[in-house]
C-alpha cells in the first residue's frame, strides 16, 4: 500500500512532465528540421553565416529540458557554453569545437525521435485504464460492437467484465510513469552535463577570475592603509616630533610657551593613537574578536542614521575571515543605503546552515542601485567572490532593493 501510495503522489507530476516532454519534442523536430536546412544550404555557402545564430536559436529550447530535468531529479545541470565571439570565421570555429553544441544537438536527436511517443502514452494509458474501468457502466449504452479494446469486443457482460479486468495491467503500467518520467530526465542529464574536465576547467577559470579581483581588492585596501597613516596618524606623529623638540628648545628660555607646546604635543599624539585604533578597525574591527559577529553587527545598526531591524537566527561563531567579511558587507550597505537609498528602514537577516552564512538586507529606499566599478557595491561583490560565495542584487526603480550574499564557511 506505501509503496502505491508513493506511485500515485508522484504519477500527476509524472504525466505532466513526460505531456509537455511530448511537446517540446515536436518542438525539437522543428529545430532539427531548421538546423537541416542551414546546413543544407551552407554546402552551397548560402548558410554558413546562419550557423552561429541557429546553434543560438535550439540552446533556450535545451535550456528548457535541461531546467526541467534538473527540476525532476532535484540536482542542477550545468550549461557550459563556449562564447560565441568576434568575427564569422571565429565563431564557426567555436560552433564546430564547443562539445556543449553536440550535446545539445545529440539530445534533441534523442528527444524528438523519443518524446512524442512517450508523451501520447502518458496520456493515452491512463485514459485507457479510466476507460477499461468504465466499460460495464456503459457498454449497453452505445451501439452493438462499438467497444473493441485490446482486440476484445463488447457486447455481453462477460465480455464487459473482461474487458475491465484489463484495466489492472494497464493500471500497472500506468504505475511505472514516475519511473519513465526518471529515466528521460536521467537521459537528459547524460547527455546535456558537460564532462568533469569541462566542468573542473570552468571552475579553474572562475577561481582565476576570483583570485584575481581578491588581489586587487587586497591591493586597494593595503593602499588605503597606507593612504589613511600617511594622511592621517604618520602627519600627526611627525607633528609631535616637532613639537616636543621646540618645547626642549624653549624649556630654559620661555618655560611657559614649552608646556603649551608639551600639551599640544599631547592631544597631538591623543588624535594619531585615535586615527590608528581607526586604521585597525578597517582591517579587523576587535569588537569581533571579542564580542562575535552578532555583536558587531547589532553595534553597526545602533550607530545606523536609519533605523535598523535585525533577525540573527543560528549565526554562532564563522571562521575570521567570514566574519570580517559579512561585518564590512553589511556595514557597506547600510553607508550606501544612508547615502543614496532615501530610506526610512533597514532590515537585516543573518543565518544560515554552519556551511553557509547568508546575509539579506533590504531597505525601502527608493531603488536604481546599480552596480558600478569601484563602488561599494562591486566591492561587496570582490569581498563575497574572494570568499568563493555569491551576491546577488535586486533593485528596482521604486524600490525595495534586496542585496544576498552567501559565504561559504568551509567544511
């Protein structure tokens, strides 16, 4: 009965996937018959320019299967392409080496020879056991000899019954859809997933990618520092160098004027420690080390010009260098929410699994934050893609914008 049950929960997703696999395999087969002519006429050379755009055509219409079976096995398919860029001859060259064209071109080969019939058999046999069913209810109602099922016909009770009777194996067959279902959506993940080299190869480049905007990133901020103690607490230590020397000078001389130069040289030497408790706060603000990130973060929404609500759930304790980063993130969107948002409220969730840490924060400002180089946002990005995590910016006209970020914890 459990095991009923569990088929017949998960037959009506079933039959609606194979239905519309019925259909985007005609789909398919007007494609294939598309793909034919171009390649038809580029063996007179009228077509060759149209290859690029026809492989550009099919790939929403494998996106499509390759969306719905990673849907259906509950595991996402990757769809790596090659760019098709720059001029004819280069991207021709792309078209015929990309091993992601010929996957796309082996399933839709597959798909429409396959997907037609099985989406006519997860309609029509289900329909046919209902039918077989209903056969003694109304064989007596339609002419003599009408109902001839299964090379079987109608037209006694014996023969009714019998007929449905069949409805059982056909019910079992209908039974096994989810299965069917499972195996087209495997076969589409065989053939569209793009091998491990391809897969470990694009994960390289992503990681060089990222690697590379962390040392910039890295580069920027140790020039901040230096910036900001040649600026600030350098200029100011210099000063009471100077100072202290002048009071020596008049300490005999004018003993007066030496103690108001020892007193500036004093408050001096007060704003430089001050400006470099600042410089310390911008690499690793203490209050983390001490406190935790909990605390830090609810100490930046005490000290937010806009009124700030928190939702921490499940944060603990984060690796340093994700901890760092969410603080300066979350501190970086509420600056760019004060100064550009016109908001009137901020709201904040931290949490996630121990792997993940993922931040949401949202304002009802007045939307169009975009992301530009050099600016806070594209910062908050390098410090997510340093981390190999994610961030992800919603920001109509109007409003409201959402900014997640999602850093990794490790193992």
């Amino acid at each position: 009965m459990r095991y009923l049950r569990d088929r017949l929960r998960r037959l009506p997703s079933a039959i609606g996937y194979l239905v519309l696999g019925g259909v985007t395999s005609v789909l398919s087969m007007f494609a294939l018959i598309g793909l034919f002519v171009v390649v038809a006429l580029s063996l007179i050379g009228v077509g060759i320019p149209a290859i690029p755009e026809a492989i550009r055509v099919i790939r929403p219409l494998v996106g499509v299967e390759r969306r719905r079976a990673a849907r259906r096995l509950g595991e996402p398919i990757a769809a790596v392409y090659r760019p098709m860029e720059g001029r004819l001859p280069q991207q021709l060259a792309t078209v015929f080496t990309d091993p992601a064209n010929r996957r796309d071109i082996g399933w839709l080969l597959l798909h429409a020879v396959t997907g037609i019939y099985v989406g006519v058999l997860a309609v029509a046999l289900p329909l046919s056991a209902v039918n077989q069913l209903l056969i003694p209810a109304y064989w007596r109602l339609v002419p003599e000899g009408t109902i001839a099922d299964f090379g079987i016909t109608v037209d006694s009770w014996s023969s009714a019954l019998l007929g449905m009777l069949i409805a059982v194996p056909v019910g079992v067959v209908v039974l096994q859809l989810p299965v069917i279902a499972g195996w087209q959506a495997t076969a589409a993940r065989i053939l569209l997933s793009p091998s491990e080299d391809v897969l470990l190869a694009d994960r390289v480049a992503a990681l060089t990618a990222t690697r590379a905007a962390a040392l910039d990133a890295h580069g920027a901020e140790l020039r901040r520092i230096e910036r900001d103690l040649h600026d600030g607490a350098q200029a100011r230590i210099a000063a009471v160098i100077m100072q202290l020397g002048l009071a020596d000078q008049l300490r005999e001389q004018d003993p007066e004027a030496a103690q108001g130069l020892v007193r500036k040289a004093q408050d001096t030497a007060t704003a430089a420690l001050a400006e470099l408790r600042d410089v310390v706060r911008s690499v690793y603000p203490p209050v983390l080390s001490d406190r935790g990130l909990v605390s830090a973060i609810s100490a930046l929404a005490a000290r937010s010009p806009i009124p700030v609500a928190l939702e921490l759930s499940h944060v603990g304790r984060r690796p340093a260098a994700v901890e760092a980063a969410a603080y300066f993130v979350i501190a970086e969107a509420i600056t760019n929410a004060t100064k550009h948002s016109r908001a009137e409220f901020i709201s904040i969730v931290l949490g996630g699994a121990p792997a993940l840490l993922t931040i949401e924060i949202r304002d009802d400002g007045i939307g169009g934050a975009e992301e530009s180089y050099g600016g806070g946002l594209a910062g908050i990005r390098r410090r997510a893609e340093a981390l190999d995590g994610r961030m992800a910016l919603a920001s109509p006209d109007g409003g409201p914008t959402v900014l997640r970020v999602e850093l990794p914890c490790g193992s």
